[in-house]
C-alpha cells in the first residue's frame, strides 16, 4: 500500500484546496488559462478536491457586462476547453460561471472532474442590498424549473439537490453552495451537510470592509461545526474590479470549527492553499451526536440526487496537517490562559455545589506533595474562598511510608502553610506493616499487596477522619489514570468527589504552572515550581530511603504520549493504526521511535480495557473536555469486554 493509499482510504484524509486566482475581468480567455495553470499547479500538489471562487471564470464585476451575447458564448467555449483539459488531472473541482437557461441566467457552480462535468449548481440567495446589486443579473435557483441541462452534446444534472458522491471512497460526498448562501439563516449547506455531504464548497465574492474577515472567518467555523464538515471557502480577489469595492482575496479550510488553513489577504499573485481534512474525524461526530441526524426530520420535503465519480487515489506526500502532540494543550498562549481560567473553574464550581448540598464546610485531603494533590489543594483553596469558608477548613494529611521522599513530604508541608490551610502528619508505616503482618506477608517482597495496601490504608484514614470532622474526602487522581488504571482499587481510586477526573496529565502540569503565577497564590509560587519539577511517582516501593525511586513514566510510559492515544482513541474513535500513523507526525518533547511509540500505545490499550472495572465504580467529578471516563456519562463500557482486535490492529504494524 502506497503512503497515498494509507492516508486516504485506511485513515480518511482528503486533501482539499482552495485558490484565488490572478484574473482580468471581463477576459474569459486569460481566466481560462489561470484556470488551467492551477489545475496543474494543484495535480502537483496531490490536491483532490479544488474550489474556485464565485464567477471566477469572468471575474465577479462584471455588472451589466454579464448580459452581454460574446460573454455567454466566451464562458462556453473556455468551459469545454477547461473540461477537456481536465482529463490529464485526477482531481474534482469547482469552477464558478454563469450560465444561461429557461430564459435567465443564473450565478453557477460548475462541478468537473477528469473531462467530465458532474453537475451544475445554482446559488440560491441572490443579495440585492448595499453594494450588492446581483438581483439586476441573476435569477435564483428557486427559479429553475429544469433538473437537467445541456452542455457540449451531454444532459448534465442542475440544481441545489445534487450532492457528489466517491465510488473510490464514500466518505467523500461533495456539496456546493455560493457566497451569500452561507449568510442567510438556513443555508443551504445545512441541509447539505444532513443529506449526507462532508465536504462543503463555497464558491464566493466578499469584499473587505473594516471587520468583515473576522465576520467571514467566524461565521465557516461556525457553519463547519453546525454542520460537522470540512468547508473549503474562497472569495475572489485583489484583481476584481475596484470601482467601488475591494477584493481581498480570503479562502479558507475548516473542519468541525476549526480554521485548518487560511489565505493571506490582499496578495497579488495566484494563491492556494490546501490541507488534508480528516472525514473519519466528522463521521464519528456526527454518528456520535444523535442530533445531527434526528435534523433530518426537520428538513423539508426536498429528496437530493446522488452524482457519482470516480477519483483515482494518487501517490500523495506525506500529511498536510498539523498533527498536535499535545492536543488537550491550546499552543496559543491567550487561548490558554482563557482555557485555563475556564477549567479552573469549572472544578470549582463542581466543588461547591457538592458542599453546599452535603452542607459541611470541610475537605479532606490526602497531601502528598505530588502534581495530584497539588492541583486538588489550589482548587480547593480556591473553592473556599469563593464559598468565604476560613482556609483552616481544609484539612489536609500527609501519611509518610515505606517509600516517602523528604522533598514530596516537605513539599506538602510547604504548600499547606504557605496557602494557610491544615495539615497533619499521620505515618502509616507501623498502620500498613501491622496489616502486612495479618495477611502473613514476609515485609520484604515489594509486590502489589505491598503497594495497594499503603494506598488503601491512606484512603481509609482519609475516610474515617471525614466521618470524624464531618467533612468531604477530596479525590486526586487524574483522567490520564483512569484510563491506564494507574490506581488501587478502592485506594487512591476511591474519594467522596473527585476534583481531578477530567484532567489528564498533561493538563494537570499546565494548570498548576498556570496557578502558580495568579497574584492570590504567589505565597505559594516557589514550591508550586518545585512541585512541577519533581517525577511523577506513587512512591509505594523502596530503594534508596528518603529518595524517589518509583518514577511512574519509567514503568507505564510518558505520559504525553498516553494523552496523546487518549485523546485520538476516545475523541475520535481512532484505530490503533491511525494513532500510530498520526503519533509518527507528531512533534514531541522527544524523538521517540517507531518501536517505543508502539510499545505504549499496545500497553495503553490493554490496559485502557483491562481497567474499565475500576473506571465503572468511580466516583463522582466534573467533566472539563471533550474527552471524559466517567460511567455515567461520556463513556459506557464493558468491564469485560474483548481486546483481541485492537491488540491484533498492534501487531500488524510494522
């Protein structure tokens, strides 16, 4: 299988672009070359699907010019010139034109694909207001009467019914709506997207005014995410005439809400752009989200018409996609700062209300000096003073054992007395060898009995000194975790709220540094650094005393990469081999290799299903992502289900 193959049909990206062509208006001759130019220029590229702008075969102001007879018969003949060419490309485009029929004429998008025209759509909203004065020139589609009409010896489908369908491959199904289509309130793309169509081409003629593009801009990602679709927009460019308005030339790619590529404005030359969009990305969306395809019953009695093609798949270069390395982590630094603020809150919140209804105004909180505990406490502390509780309130136990170190230890104290809330030390170590005794267990075998029983005891301490003071057991463990299973059941994973459950562990390092910098925490600035640079360890076995020597990542893997499986295998439902292929394109903190890549991703999976049964009795907590475990919620599993096939997927990759 060619590196083509692998990225089209067995992953599901298709590389769509998007052109502002150079023109001259009124000269259908030269646009027809550019025309051509770009469809060579884009066949280089490996692009597959290729819009152009609206009308860009004439230029778009060409006001009462359009009625003229030598411009309908110029359009025609450069048509067939443009579909005769189009042989030599293995690429569907779109190509805007009027075109005359029944009597009027109407503002067209012309769907070609290699020497054939698939089909013929009209625009639907014909603007008449402001500097638009389209109305004088152009009927609606709401006008044609005929479903088919002729071009060059050969019926060709017309109409806004038409959606375009790939032989090759069905994921692909293409639908064409025109520039002001996307500004009316029910655009046509929106029954588009319902009737089946995941790409979404807007052949379009915007001009720029103060803030337009912003407009423009959020309005396709906003009409990408409604309708859970790639959209591929251009508006044509610099070189339309300037009478009275500007062009400045604006397409862009987006995908379910997100801008994937975006033109520079106001260039002069010939510009494409093009990504490869993820069409497996949208049908999980839409299969997951019930309501997009109950819309269906809100459509009106209008049936669509499938146009099918065949697109022979190419030996395309490698992804043109950014593929986010760490995808629960905004890279825009205000974006960020916003995401965190939100989520800091929305713990929070989540805690409060939980208070508030219990009606007791203390915590507990098992402190260990660890990231977990350390972004429990902020929250808590946070929660607190939003609720005005006194601080003191939140009691906070560091239960030293077998293997504590002295700097997560006193860290804990640090953190305790810098925030001004409780602490107290109970040492479990004569608790858990006294239990270790009466299961008849040696003391020198580090097994998991070993393990689990400091951690269970350190949750039934937690427990009893709730029921004791009348207070809330806090939970600390993270969503990255839950889903290795990375706790003891009814130890760390048991609590009375847990504050962390939707923050994977690559957030939890975020929020924390995020945290450290807010004005009310800067008590606390110098060990929240300290925090953030210490290993990540349950510190349950002994080494060398005093000193960390259980380092998680050593054992399970690092954890940018388990974020990394975490959120392609849940968000997306992703095959193993699509997590592997897009882990291979990511840019990590390291340069791991194939091999160590494969390694945790098939330790991931066994043990994401090996685990589901702790992940079924776990306690309450607030979802924050898109992703989230809870059993109540976002993701409902068997706790025996089969990992046969996803292991296998594994052992395929080479």
């Amino acid at each position: 299988m060619t590196n083509s193959s692998a990225r089209q049909e067995k992953y599901g990206f298709i590389r769509v672009g998007a052109v502002v062509p150079k023109l001259k208006v009124g000269d259908v001759s030269y646009n027809e070359s550019e025309t051509l130019k770009v469809l060579k220029d884009a066949a280089a590229k490996d692009i597959e699907l290729l819009v152009f702008p609206e009308l860009g075969l004439t230029g778009y102001t060409m006001a009462d010019l359009f009625h003229q007879d030598v411009v309908q018969e110029q359009v025609l003949e450069s048509l067939k010139q443009i579909v005769d060419t189009s042989k030599k490309f293995k690429i569907i485009f779109t190509i805007g034109l009027p075109i005359f029929i029944e009597g009027k004429l109407f503002n067209c998008g012309a769907v070609i694909t290699q020497g054939k025209i698939l089909g013929v759509v009209p625009k639907t909203y014909i603007p008449g207001y402001k500097e638009f004065y389209e109305e004088r020139w152009f009927a609606s589609a709401r006008d044609l009467l005929s479903k088919e009409i002729e071009l060059f010896g050969e019926m060709v489908p017309i109409g806004t019914d038409l959606l375009f369908r790939s032989k090759n491959n069905s994921d692909l199904v293409l639908g064409v709506e025109i520039c002001e289509d996307l500004w009316a309130p029910l655009p046509p793309s929106s029954y588009l997207a319902i009737s089946g169509a995941t790409v979404i081409a807007n052949l379009s003629a915007s001009n720029e005014i103060v803030g337009k593009a912003d407009y423009r801009r959020e309005l396709i990602g906003q009409q990408s995410a409604r309708t859970v679709s790639a959209y591929v927009y251009t508006s044509c460019g610099v070189h339309e005439s300037t009478t009275d308005v500007v062009f400045g030339g604006h397409s862009m790619i987006a995908e379910n809400g997100n801008i994937l590529k975006e033109s520079k404005r106001f260039d002069r030359g010939t510009q494409i752009i093009y990504a490869d969009v993820d069409i497996k990305h949208l049908h999980t969306d839409r299969m997951r989200t019930t309501s997009f395809g109950e819309s269906v019953h809100e459509m009106p009695n209008k049936k669509f018409r499938f146009v099918n093609f065949n697109l022979e798949v190419k030996e395309a270069s490698a992804l043109e996609r950014f593929v986010d390395p760490r995808p629960f982590i905004p890279s825009n630094p205000l974006t960020l700062d916003r995401r965190m603020e939100e989520i800091f809150s929305i713990q929070s919140a989540g805690l409060a209300k939980r208070l508030e209804y219990i009606g007791t105004d203390k915590v507990m909180l098992g402190l260990s000096g660890g990231l977990d505990s350390t972004l429990a406490l902020l929250v808590a502390v946070n929660t607190f003073n939003i609720l005005g509780l006194p601080l003191n309130n939140i009691k906070c136990f560091t239960m030293p054992g077998f293997a504590t170190s002295k700097r997560t230890k006193g860290n804990a104290w640090k953190l305790a007395e810098t925030l001004g809330v409780s602490i107290e030390e109970i040492d479990i170590t004569a608790g858990a060898t006294q239990h270790l005794k009466d299961l008849g267990h040696d003391l020198k075998t580090q097994d998991l009995t070993f393990e689990n029983t400091q951690a269970r005891y350190r949750t039934m301490i937690l427990l009893d000194k709730a029921n004791q003071l009348r207070g809330l057991v806090i939970g600390t463990g993270d969503l990255s975790e839950l889903a290795l299973g990375w706790c003891t059941f009814n130890g760390d994973h048991i609590s009375q709220y847990g504050v962390n459950a939707g923050i994977p562990k690559t957030l939890v390092k975020y929020l924390v540094d995020w945290v450290s910098k807010k004005p009310e925490f800067k008590n606390a600035k110098d060990v929240l650094v300290d925090v953030l640079d210490t290993p990540v360890s349950p510190e349950l076995t002994v080494a060398k005393k005093g000193q960390i020597s259980q380092v998680t990542e050593d054992i399970v893997g690092p954890y940018e990469l388990h974020d990394f499986f975490l959120y392609h295998f849940l968000r997306w439902g992703s095959s193993p081999k699509k997590i592997f292929y897009l882990a291979l394109k990511a840019k990590f903190s390291k340069d791991y290799s194939r091999e160590t890549i494969r390694k945790w991703l098939k330790l991931f999976v066994s043990r994401f299903f090996n685990n589901q049964w702790k992940r079924s009795v776990m306690p309450d907590g607030p979802k924050v992502g898109s992703v989230a475990l809870s059993p109540r919620g976002d993701w409902r599993m068997p706790s025996d289900a089969e990992v046969n096939m996803w292991l296998k997927e594994i052992e395929e990759i080479k």
